[in-house]
C-alpha cells in the first residue's frame, strides 16, 4: 500500500507537469502540493487500515471540491 501511494505521487507529479506546460500555474500548483502529499504518506509506513482510510478521505475531499466547482463556480 505504500508504494502505491508512491505512484499516485508519480502520476499527479505528471499531470502536474503537464499543467505547467499548459500555463495552467493554479493547476500546477494544487497537484505538486498533491504530490508531495502521497510521496510523504508513501514513506510513512502506515498500517494498511490508516491508508485505505486516508485515501478514502481524500476521494471524499476531492470529489465533493470537484463537484461544488463545477456546480457553483463553472459558468455555462
């Protein structure tokens, strides 16, 4: 479970990147803050219970932020 911390790190350091490259610094900045989240959590040897509970909380977090954006603060 660690490791795959470690690799949601490696990916949202990519989309990360990618954001940058597109001039997207708000982005940008929200995914390396992301990333370095999961890389820390990573290398904290955490038993699997507490990771399956942390990533739960973090798709909780993220889903309702993405929604309320996209519902509230998008214009159509």
């Amino acid at each position: 479970m660690p490791r795959m911390f470690r690799v949601l790190g490696f990916w949202t350091l990519v989309i990360g990147l990618m954001a940058l490259a597109g001039d997207m610094y708000t982005m940008a900045l929200l995914f390396f803050f992301q990333t370095a989240a999961f890389v820390i959590l990573g290398y904290m040897n955490l038993s699997e219970r507490a990771y399956i509970l942390l990533f739960w909380g973090y798709m909780i977090l993220s889903f309702t932020g993405f929604t309320y954006w996209s519902f509230f603060q998008m214009d159509i």
